[in-house]
C-alpha cells in the first residue's frame, strides 16, 4: 500500500489527499500542518465576515474524515521538526503544499516604520493565527492606507470599516472584537498604481463595499480618466468591465455624509512612508501614466495621504524549504507536473502542489486540478515507490522524532472549545487566539 505525506492542510493540501484516494483504492494519506488546526488559510485567510467562503471547511473536512486520509497536526516540516530527508524515510512520498508564506515588500523608504505592516500580519490578527502579534494596529489611528487593489486589499479595507454589531457574529477573537469596534479609523484609502480597468479584486468582492453601513464609497472621476479602460470599458474581458462598471457608479454618486469614508484611488505609486514622531504619519505617492504596454510611468508629481495605519497588500512570496530546491525568481520548487526538480532531474518521491507548486496566483478552486496534476504523478510512479520499506506505523515514527501529533480527535476538541468559549462571550464560535490555548483544548480530548 503507498503511503503519501501531504505536507499542508489548506485547500491544496486537502484537494491533493482527496485525489490520492480516489484515483487509487490502495493508497494511505497523512496530511500533516505545522498548526494543530486544519484548513489552512481558509481559516486563517479568509476574512471572518465572508461565512459562505468560510463554509468551505466543511468541505474539507469531508476529505479529512475519509477513512484513508489522517490529519496529523502539530507537525512542523523542516528546521524545528521532523528533517524532510526524514519524511521521506517514513513515507513513500511527501507531497508539499505549502502555498506561500511571505508577503511581498514595497521596497521603500519608511517601510518599517511603527505602524506600517504586510495585510498578511493584519488579517492572521483577526483571524486568531496563533503566531499572530496584537501589535495595536489600530491605536491613534484616524486614517488608514491600504496599498494595492487585490481581494485581500478590499478584505482589510471592509474590516477596517464594519461595527460591532456586523462582526459580533462571526469567529473573530474577542480581542480583535473589541479592537476594531473601537477603532476611530473613519478615512481608509485604497490605492493602485495602475487603473480601475487593471484593479485585480473581483466584483463580488468589490461591490460589497457599497453595503457598509455608515460608510460612503467615493471614486474621483478624473483620477479614473486616465485609464483609456474606464472612459470605455466595452472592450473589457467581462470581469474587469464589471469592476468599472461598479466604480462608475460610485464616481457619478453624489458625494455622501456618513462619519466613515473609503476613497478608492488610482495611478498612484507609493514612494516613501513619511515619520511623524517615531510612527508612520503619511504616504508619498507619485502620480503615474500609463505607458501604452499595460504599464505606467512615473510624472514627477507627488501628493502626500494622512496615515496612522498602513497596510501594504502587494501580493505573496514563496520561501525556500529545507532540502528541497527553491527558485528565487518565481517563489517555487522546481517542478515537472508536480514532481520535484534538482539540476534539471526529477527527483522521486518528492512532489509539490498549490502556489509553492505555480505560484501566487488563482482562486482557492484554481487548486483543484493542480492537485489532481501533482496526485496523478505520484500515482503514475507509484510502483516504483512503494519498493522502498517504510515504518507500519508513521505516527510512532513521528513520536520518535519527539513530536507530538494532534489528531483528529485533538482538533474536534479545539472544536468544542471554541463553541463554549463563544457561548461565554454571548457569541456564536469564537476562535482561541494562541498556541497555548490551542493545546490546551487538543490535549483535553474528552467528549
């Protein structure tokens, strides 16, 4: 019987064990995470409020409850942890899905001020990631900046902007709660270097801003005239047409008084974070054009924007794993449909899928044949694979290395845990923030 590690329980990860399974009745999945929580960043990623996205866990969990597939939490691949030259003693292939684990960095003067983060950092906070840091994002904040035009941007935005009483009933920690309840952010400005024509989040997405209460939506006019696409948006792939579409819409609006305002700005290029007293106080931008290829140039010209809070959101980053090939211009292993690649050879019995496999890019249902690419390899070299002896019993091997596995019944505890706690709270499920807390519940696996 082949015995597959599947190195991340996000979508990929989950979507590559469903895969092994049903492609081949004689196949054993562990699916090991780092994190004793599965699910990967549809727990940790995507924003608490968007429960019919969130919903997806159960149908991961489907695949986790497969009786041929195991989640094995706790379980750190790499330094720290199990070596993966270990992994492939214990297994007759690891596949990694791992997705991408860094932000990208604007690459500025005043990025690492006091109050200037990655989106990434600001999305695990509310979302409860237990490596997260409360680093007071929003204290003395009146104005925020989000830089870029993607779907996360449009999340922190939207977060930033809701109430108490609109995120009470989701899963956020407590803390964060009480955090963003309090905020006294009322300006939030997202902002794009290229037009509303080239904006990168969905319309979905996009038009859900128009329905903040106590919120204005304003586009200025004539920043967006500089997009050829925007004065005539009939030549548009239908998405981008769309997302014009809703932008007009808020252009022509007459300017509203609620006491909070998102102003979605374009052709601006973020050049410096400027100090004020030790913390970020604004962002110089220069004006850009485009430049006739589907790019743009700088003018010359620059506008400072007020900002206690800047949240950058330029985008995800492979990094490299220990023992396995890492391709710095792409953020990726190597690979050949999924099978690793040293120097040009493909490398047996070491496999990757998910954005470490293709990069950043896709939505989460992107993930599904490219897991089913990366499961069909394994499977066609499976007989060559399964020569190798492999421990009986991958759990004790795991012990041996001084790790402790969640298992399922761990997480079905965490599970619980998080319900009463949400009980507690005159909530619904409400998330336990840390690592302690998190092993606390997986340990105390009474029914």
């Amino acid at each position: 019987m082949l015995r597959v590690a599947v190195v991340g329980s996000g979508p990929s990860g989950c979507y590559t064990a469903q895969s092994l399974v049903q492609l081949d009745s004689g196949v054993r999945v562990d699916v090991l995470d780092r994190l004793p929580c599965p699910y990967g960043l549809v727990r940790y990623g995507v924003a608490p409020d968007h429960e019919k996205i969130k919903s997806l866990q159960n149908n991961l969990r489907t695949i986790l409850e497969h009786d041929r597939v195991r989640f094995v939490g706790g379980v750190q691949a790499g330094p720290g942890g199990v070596p993966t030259a270990r992994l492939r003693q214990i297994y007759h292939a690891v596949v990694y899905c791992v997705g991408a684990a860094t932000d990208r960095r604007l690459g500025i003067p005043g990025e690492n001020l006091p109050g200037s983060w990655s989106a990434t950092r600001f999305v695990a906070w509310y979302s409860a990631h237990p490596d997260a840091v409360d680093g007071g994002f929003l204290r003395d904040a009146r104005s925020a900046v989000v830089i870029g035009v993607g779907n996360v941007a449009v999340d922190v935005t939207r977060m930033l902007a809701r109430g108490l009483a609109e995120l009470s009933p989701t899963d956020m920690p407590q803390a964060a709660l009480t955090a963003l309840a309090a905020s006294r952010v009322t300006e939030i400005h997202m902002v794009g270097r290229r037009g509303p024509s080239q904006a990168r989040f969905t319309t979905k997405e996009l038009r859900e801003l128009g329905t903040l209460p106590e919120t204005d939506v304003t586009v200025d006019p004539a920043e967006a005239a500089s997009d050829p696409g925007y004065i005539d948006p009939s030549a548009l792939p239908a998405p981008q047409r769309r997302n014009v579409e809703a932008l007009r819409g808020w252009a022509e609006a007459p300017r509203g008084d609620a006491p909070r305002r998102i102003r979605l700005r374009f052709f601006l290029r973020p050049v410096e974070l400027l100090a004020d007293g030790g913390h970020v106080g604004a962002v110089r931008f220069e004006r850009t054009a485009p430049d006739g290829r589907g790019g743009v140039t700088g003018t010359g010209r620059y506008e400072d924007i007020e900002a206690q809070l800047v949240l950058r959101s330029v985008g995800y980053r492979g990094v490299p794993l220990e023992g396995l090939p890492f391709d710095t211009t792409t953020g990726t292993v190597p690979n050949l449909a999924g099978r690793v690649v040293r120097e040009g050879v493909v490398t047996p019995g070491e496999y990757v899928a998910g954005w470490i496999k293709r990069g950043p890019t896709g939505v989460i249902g992107t993930n599904r044949p490219c897991a089913k690419e990366t499961a069909t390899s394994v499977l066609e070299d499976a007989p060559s694979l399964v020569l190798k002896d492999v421990p009986a019993d991958s759990l004790t091997a795991l012990r041996m290395e001084g790790i402790e596995p969640v298992e399922w019944t761990g997480w079905q505890s965490i599970e619980r845990a998080e319900a009463e706690l949400g009980a507690s709270l005159g909530r619904g499920v409400v998330k336990l923030p840390d690592w302690q807390s998190l092993m606390k519940a997986a340990h105390d696996s009474a029914p």
